[in-house]
C-alpha cells in the first residue's frame, strides 16, 4: 500500500497536480482518509523525502518539494526497466530462451 501512495504523489508531481510547496495531509490524516496504518503512510513519506520529492517542518507538516522533472523521468525510467530486468529473469528461469525473448521485443517494436 504504501508502495501505491509514493506512486500516487509521485505522478500527482510529474504532472503538476501540486507544485512545489503544496501541503500534504498529514500522517494521521491520510491513513485516517484511506483507512490504513498511519506506519504505512510515514513509510510512503520517509521513502519520498529521502528521495527528495517532499520535506517535513517540524510542527508545520510535509510539503511537497517538487524535484527536477528530468530526475523523475530518470527514476521512473529506471525503476521499469528494474523490473522489465527481474521479469526477463523470471522467464529465462522458466525455461524461454534468450533468443525468444530478444524476438519478442523485436516483434513489439516492430508494431509501435
């Protein structure tokens, strides 16, 4: 879940949907408003701001702090092709062949 929420903020920035500065609810709002444990939504926050994406002022809340758009497009980016690369080995593990799978992409390729 709190994969979803950092997912959610995430794209909520990239398309401008909060700016820079905006407040965010609070730990115990969100989790309030989505019925959830408030340790997930203090993950989802923690993992954002180390990411640099939010900021937390004491006694103030969390805000958003609105990154460069070209180091989101580069971590998004990044994280699909993490998991583009864990489910190539997925399927190499039950039993396609490289070959196969190098056809596979080619084939798509070849139809966008």
């Amino acid at each position: 879940m709190y994969e979803q929420i950092k997912e959610y903020i995430r794209k909520a920035v990239f398309e401008g949907e909060v700016k820079n500065n905006d407040m965010l609810p609070s730990v115990r709002a969100l989790s309030a408003q989505l019925n959830i444990s408030a340790i997930t939504v203090k993950r989802a926050y923690s993992d954002l701001e180390h990411e640099g994406i939010i900021y937390t002022s004491s006694g103030k809340g969390t805000f958003v702090k609105a990154p460069d758009k070209n180091l989101l497009i580069q971590q998004f980016r990044e994280k699909k092709l993490c998991e583009f690369s864990e489910y190539v080995s997925s399927l190499l593990n039950e039993g396609y062949s490289k070959e196969e799978l190098i056809m596979a992409i080619e084939n798509i390729s070849e139809k966008t």
